[in-house]
C-alpha cells in the first residue's frame, strides 16, 4: 500500500481527510494522518523491507464509537493492524483517536 492508497481509502469513510492538517477549519469529525518515523528492517548495512509508520488521527466533538468503528473497520478491510490510543484536547473540546499502522514496502 502506498500513502497515495491510504488517502484514498481513508476518504472513502465519509470524513473530510487531510495530511498532517488542514488549511481552514472543518466540522468534526474529521481525519487527519501523517507519517511518524520509519521502522525498516535492516541487514548487513541495507534496508530491505521499507516499513513505515503513520499515525491516523479522528477527531470528533463528542465520544462517537460509529466513526472509530467506520475507521477501525476500514484498516481491517485494508489488513492494516493497528494500535489505538484516546485523548481529549481540552483547549479544542475535541476527542483525539490515533490509530498507529504500518505501511510495508510502501
């Protein structure tokens, strides 16, 4: 899976989807995703399996299980397993998701 393939299935969602932010404020729920670091797997001096991390964030103004279940249900339809983690942004009165994937080869 490429970066240009998880925007493209993350859009597919519904939700107004953009990389790292957007340019003007958007009514949640909203999806953002950006990359995190690389994590590739290296031998004798070479990295032979590109393996990136990125972090997929949903924000939405109230504790919504529908969209982190339409998200979830998206990165198992993809293969994409994933590790999940929950905030709330006080100063924005949102509720903050992060979905942590890994993008082999991509």
């Amino acid at each position: 899976m490429t970066q240009a393939e998880l925007y493209q299935a993350l859009k597919s969602i519904g939700y107004p989807v953009a990389y790292s932010s957007f340019s003007s404020p958007v009514t949640p729920p909203f999806i953002t995703y950006q990359f995190a670091y690389s994590n590739d797997l290296i031998a004798d001096n070479i990295n032979y399996v590109s393996i990136d991390d990125f972090q997929i964030e949903l924000y939405t103004a109230k504790k919504d299980l529908v969209a982190e279940q339409k998200v979830q249900d998206k990165l198992k339809e993809l293969g994409l397993p994933y590790r999940k983690f929950e905030a709330y942004l006080d100063s924005e009165k949102l509720f903050q998701i992060i979905y942590e994937i890994q993008i082999l080869g991509g």
